[in-house]
C-alpha cells in the first residue's frame, strides 16, 4: 500500500466514524478529525491507547496555557488544527493503537476515532534472505582463518630458511678471503 493511498483511505473514510488502518514501518501517515467548528476548537487532544495505556501525544490549546489546559508535543507527531490533520511522521510497530481526537469547540466536544496497525516491511523475493538446503558447519569460517595464518606461517618459515642458508654460505667464503689475504 503506498503512501499517497494511505493518505486518501485516512482523509476520506476517517470522517465517517472510526477507521482502521495499516501503514508500513517507516511511513509517514496522516489522519483527517475534520468536524464542525474546527476553526473556532479552544482544545484539541490526540490520545493514542495500546495495550489499554491512554496516552496523550498532542494538545493544541488556543489559548497556549489557559486554565486547565496545557500544550502538549511529541517529536514526530504533527498537528494541524487549522487543517484538522494529525500526521505521524516516520511510524514504527509502538506507533500501533487507537488514536482518538478529542476536539472542544464553542463548549461541544466531539470525538473521531483511528485504529492505526504498523506493519515490518516485507521482503521481496529477490532480496528475502534464502535458507540453504545444507547447511554449513558453523566453524567453517574459524577453519579458514587457521588455514590461512598455518599457510601464512610456513610462507615465512620458507622465506627466512632461504635467507639463513644464503647467508651461511657466503659468510664461510669471506671468512676463507680474509685468510688468504
């Protein structure tokens, strides 16, 4: 389901009463709480439940901190009570729940309702990881290692006995020059 889809299924059927919806992990979703009278709303609250946990994750007050209402604001969470919109930005699986606006205009409180369903992207056939018939021993990779640092060492065993022995040999004619002389 793409992004712009969700968008359309938010604004159009959200309007009508309660709505559930599903989004990819990682997608930004908007949902519409148009009502009556949103432009005169003195307060609207956005609550999310999960797992029977209200939260409340945004509060607009027209009055910023009048009375017994306070502003509230969650990173990733924008709202517009202009546009009555509440957009999610980045959704992830806790992001699942009921979301419920709660808007008071001219002393009339109405709800809209939102049950949003966060799924982990799926994995296309071409990048899902395959499972190998057989499979391999799980110290296979420690075995390389070895054989490499055994091959490693007798490269440079080979390597200085050549050196020595070079060594040796021209050492005993030097030493016989040096008599002669």
């Amino acid at each position: 389901m793409s992004f712009s889809t969700v968008i359309a299924l938010l604004s159009g059927v959200l309007c009508a009463g309660g709505l559930s919806l599903e989004a990819a992990d990682g997608q930004n979703v908007t949902i519409s709480f148009e009502s009556a009278g949103l432009e005169r709303a003195e307060q609207v609250t956005i609550t999310l439940t999960r797992e029977s946990q209200k939260t409340v994750i945004v509060r607009y007050c027209r009055c910023g901190h009048c009375g017994d209402c306070s502003v509230v604001e969650t990173p990733g969470v924008l709202l517009r009570p202009e546009e009555g919109s509440l957009t999610l930005l980045d959704v992830r699986c806790n992001n699942s729940g009921l979301y419920e606006a709660r808007i008071i205009a001219d002393n009339n409180l109405s709800t809209k309702n939102a049950t949003l369903i966060v799924k982990k992207p799926q994995f296309s056939s071409s990048t899902e990881p395959t499972q190998p018939s057989i499979s391999k021993p799980p110290d296979s990779s420690e075995r390389q290692r070895i054989y490499v640092l055994i091959a490693s060492a007798v490269f440079i065993l080979v390597v200085l006995g050549v050196y020595f022995m070079c060594k040796c040999m021209r050492e005993p004619e030097s030493a016989a020059d040096v008599e002669a002389g």
